[in-house]
C-alpha cells in the first residue's frame, strides 16, 4: 500500500504496465495468486487476562474502528484524504447453518462451506479440524462514500474515478482490514481464515452460472440478513446496495443479529410489484430487462471492457461499472415504499437467490 500512497500527488505514466498493485489484485481475484503467506496459528498461545472476548460486540466494534481510522481506507490522487467507505453493518452467520450447504446446489459444487475453507487451514496448521458447528462467518458491508455515489449517478457509460478507486483500493484495503483480523486471531491461538486470499481461490466460467467464485461474500451476507437481491444482483440493504461486502471464517460460535427474510428480492421495489426498473434504465447496455432479469454475461462483457477506459483516464489498472447501483431509490436504503410493512411473501430462497456477479 505503500508503493500506492506515494501516487498521491500525481497521476502514474503507463498505468496498464506500472500499475502493479492494480494487476496483483486483478490476478489474485481470478486466480487466487500473489496474496501475502496465511498467518500461522500461534499453537502455543496462552490466555492473558487483558484478551479481549472475541464475541459479537468484539467483532462490531473492531470493524467499525478500522472502517473509520485505516489509513488504508481512503482515496490516491485527486481525491487524496477522503475515505472510501463510511461505518459498515455487521452480521454473522454460524457455520452449520442449511443454507451454507444449500449454496452448493444454487451457486455450484465448487462454492466453499465454511467447514471446508476451515479445514484447509486447520490442516495447514497440523491442528484438528472443528466442526461446522463450531465455526461462524462474519460478514460486513461497506457503504460507498456520498461524493462517490453523486459521482457515478452522474454518468451514463463508463464508472467515475472515485467509483473505479473504490473498486481497487477499496478491495485492497479491504484484504488488508480482514487480514489484520485473521493474523490478529491466529496469533492469539483462534482459527480464522478469509477464503477469497487462499490459493484456493480462482474465478471460473461455470456452465449453470457464468462467471463465479468459490466464495461469495455476497450470498453470505444475504445469509447473515444484511439484505437481499435487487433486480440487478446487488444486495439491497439498509444502507444502499452502493457498497462492498467482505467475509471471513472463525472458529468461534458467533450468534446471528440480523433477521434474514425468507424472501430475496424482499427489499427491491420491482420484485414487491412496485414500479420501478431505474436500474434498467440506468444500465448502458442492456443488460438488464423486465423479462430476463440481470444478464451476467453481458454485464461481465462491459465491465471487462471498462479496464481499458479506466486505465486511459484515471490510470489505474481496475474494471468496474456499478452504474445501477446508483442513481436509484435502492442505492443508499431500502426503498422508501419498502420500509413500511415490510412484505415478507415466502419465496423459497433455495431455488431462486441468483448466482454470482461481481461487479
Ligand atoms: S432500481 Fe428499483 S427495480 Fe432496480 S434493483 Fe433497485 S429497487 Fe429494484
Ligand atoms: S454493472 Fe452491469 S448491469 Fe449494472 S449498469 Fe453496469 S453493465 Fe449494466
């Protein structure tokens, strides 16, 4: 991170070769390379009694204190010393939970429990793999800045240079807060693990979904009851589907603090037969529609192609759109109509969440 805060009162010459931050982070996220070594677990570790107790409020309150005081969270050049994302919602998910299982059938054979993402590192660490019962995900979202917001509803081609950092140095620091957590645990004898920084992780074509992961962050924290699916795949949650969302494992037995609605697309107003579909209009390729819903291929064909508009204008190596997930009545909260009486019809979240997109 270094090596980037030194750009910050300039722009980088040839951002397509010299920005090797933006292409580590590019190939680490499609092929699960070039992340720093995983902390050992510190074995011999004994309890002193100044350790924290690593329960619910411990885990809230650490998120939250980095999220607002990282160094790591703010912007390069021209937007130098403004924060890319604002105090997150935290929620947990424990790792027997149906659902973790079920995601095998609905995201793809290939998607991580968190049993098996926990025995590769307990077995790493020569230790006894816990059970899945004995494990929790903590998830949290990360709500994109006001100005960032302002400034991609105000386009309609390709993201804006605070939209496009924030997909690059808001991944990045966002690796770095959840590494922090996980050494910090590990050294203090307690299994963690963030799956999308372990070689096991790799970006694939899949047949049944397109392009997914082995983990994702996503369907966790609709798991973890943070939100639900809008007609473009966001999550929609309290604060907006304008954000990031990060996940990690522990062996810890963490009890959920969120209610998850039965139903996926509860807090997105189209999908409660209430007028809306601004992100169809808001997207410049069509790629969403009333008949088809999100067009993931078509969607990944833009933003593959945005590498090329982000390094030419704001000279760094990242892809991104995010266009309608701006602009809209779901960016920033549940839609207005939809935090009244909430319905919660039933739909059987087994057979419908959608797959991955990652944009
Ligand atoms: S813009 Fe409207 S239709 Fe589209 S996801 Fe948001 S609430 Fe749903
Ligand atoms: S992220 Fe995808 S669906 Fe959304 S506006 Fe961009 S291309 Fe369209």
């Amino acid at each position: 991170m270094r090596a980037r805060r030194k750009m910050k009162d300039r722009y980088r010459k040839f951002s397509f070769i010299t920005d090797i931050g933006g292409m580590k982070s590019a190939i680490g996220e499609l092929r699960g390379k070039g992340f720093p070594k995983q902390p050992k677990l510190n074995k011999a570790y004994i309890p002193v009694p100044d350790d924290p107790v690593f329960d619910e409020t411990w885990f809230i309150d650490t998120l939250k204190d980095k999220l607002a005081n990282h160094s790591d969270n703010g912007f390069e050049y021209p937007f130098y010393k403004e924060r890319i994302f604002g105090e997150p919602l935290v929620g947990f998910i424990r790792g027997d939970d149906p659902l973790l299982t079920e995601y095998k059938t609905i995201i793809g054979a290939h998607h991580f429990t968190p049993f098996e993402i926990m025995k590769w590192q307990a077995e790493k660490n020569g230790v006894s793999v816990p059970s899945a019962s004995e494990l929790s995900v903590v998830c949290f979202v990360m709500p994109i800045s006001r100005k960032t917001k302002d400034d991609n509803a105000a386009r309609t081609d390709w993201p804006s240079e605070r939209w496009a950092q924030t997909r690059l140095l808001g991944e990045l620091f966002s690796q770095t807060m959840v590494r922090e957590m996980v050494t910090y645990l590990m050294d203090k004898g307690v299994l963690a693990i963030s799956p999308d920084v372990t070689p096991m992780f790799n970006k694939k074509r899949y047949p049944k979904v397109g392009w997914a992961s082995p983990w994702s962050h996503r369907h966790m924290a609709y798991a973890a009851g943070l939100g639900t699916f809008g007609m473009h795949d966001f999550l929609i949650t309290e604060k907006g589907c304008a954000h990031r969302v990060g996940s990690f494992v522990v062996h810890l037995k963490l009890a959920p603090n969120h209610k998850r609605p039965k139903d996926i697309h509860a807090n997105c107003l189209h999908y409660q037969g209430i007028d809306c579909l601004k992100c169809e209009t808001r997207c410049p390729v069509d790629a969403i529609t009333e008949k088809d819903a999100h067009d993931k291929e078509k969607c990944y064909q833009r933003v593959a192609a945005s590498t090329k508009y982000c390094n030419k204008n704001y000279h760094i190596f990242i892809y991104g759109c995010g266009l309608c997930a701006t602009g809209t009545p779901c960016e920033s909260s549940i839609p207005e109509e939809l935090q009244k009486n909430r319905p919660l019809n039933g739909v059987n979240p087994t057979t419908t969440l959608p797959g991955i997109s990652c944009l």
